[in-house]
C-alpha cells in the first residue's frame, strides 16, 4: 500500500491500470491488423461528432505508433498505482476517463482533424499525482532526481507551447 505522504514507486501493479495498459494494447493491435479501418473508424474527429459519437470515449485507446502507445502506457505504469491504490480502482478508472474526455473536448475547439492517444487522460493522472504528491522524488532515467511538481509542470508547459505552436502554423 502507498503512504499519503510519499508515493514510494513500486513495479507493483494494480487492476485497473493493468487492465488499461492491455486495453490499449489491443486496441493497438487491432488497428494494426485491420489496416488504418479500425483506427479511422475508433479515433475523434470533431467534424463528424454527430455520425460517429463513439469516438469521444474510443480515442483514448487508438494511438499513432508504437511511440505514442509506449509513452503513454508508460506513463500509466508508473503513475497509475499509487493514484489507484489511494482511490480505488473504480474511482481511478472515473477520474481516468472524465480526463480523456475533458481532452476530447479540448479537441473540439482546438483539434484540426482527427483525435487519437490517451494523452489526455495520461495528462490528468500526472497532474493528479503531482497535486497528491508534489514533492515525490521522479528519477529521470534513473539518476537524476525531480520533484513531481516541476516535472508535472514542465509537461504542462510543454504541451501548451506544442499545441499553441501547431494551432499558430495551420492558421
């Protein structure tokens, strides 16, 4: 069990973040298989929101490569548990999909085409963890030591830079 007042990282993991990670695999190799199909067919496109609604909830499991898969679902492994573990894991997988819906409608004012990735479910849990614990310790590959906070916050800026930067060069 993780204490509140440190997370303590582990390579224990927990049911809800297990059954994410293969989801989302599978979801993976599913579009794979099925040629670009299933992904056009699972991801969010905001333009076709009314004859395709399933795609503000199925988006979080299709991704756009084996990178975007890997990060993401590493992410997952290391800050899901101790989240998991505090809350429970029904109420982790709720605060888990309102994040990647909260992205989806990010993705309606912002996004200029399709929609895919559990980027911004993945987001909400950093956040999550660093707002629970701000200052637990993440080891950059392995050796050198961040604060959650700053770590947390250096993706947020990241992430708003990259966003206003492709808004700025497709209008």
């Amino acid at each position: 069990m993780y204490r509140d007042s440190s997370p303590g990282f582990s390579f224990a993991i927990t049911p809800m973040v297990k059954r994410l990670l293969i989801a989302n695999a599978i979801v993976f190799g599913f579009t794979l298989l099925s040629g670009g199909f299933a992904y056009e067919w699972l991801s969010f496109d905001p333009g076709r929101l009314l004859t395709r609604p399933w795609g503000v909830a199925t988006y979080m499991f299709v991704h756009a490569g084996f990178w975007h898969l890997f990060f993401n679902m590493l992410v997952l492994f290391f800050f899901g548990p101790p989240l998991e573990a505090k809350w429970g894991s029904r109420e982790f997988l709720r605060f888990y999909v309102i994040a990647g819906l909260g992205a989806a409608a990010l993705g309606m004012f912002l996004a200029d085409g399709i929609v895919v990735g559990a980027s911004g479910a993945i987001y909400g849990v950093m956040l999550a963890f660093a707002l629970n614990w701000p200052n637990a310790p993440i080891y950059i590959w392995g050796v050198f030591p961040v604060k959650a906070k700053w770590l947390v916050g250096f993706f947020f800026v990241l992430a708003v830079f990259v966003g206003f930067h492709v808004i700025w060069n497709v209008a």
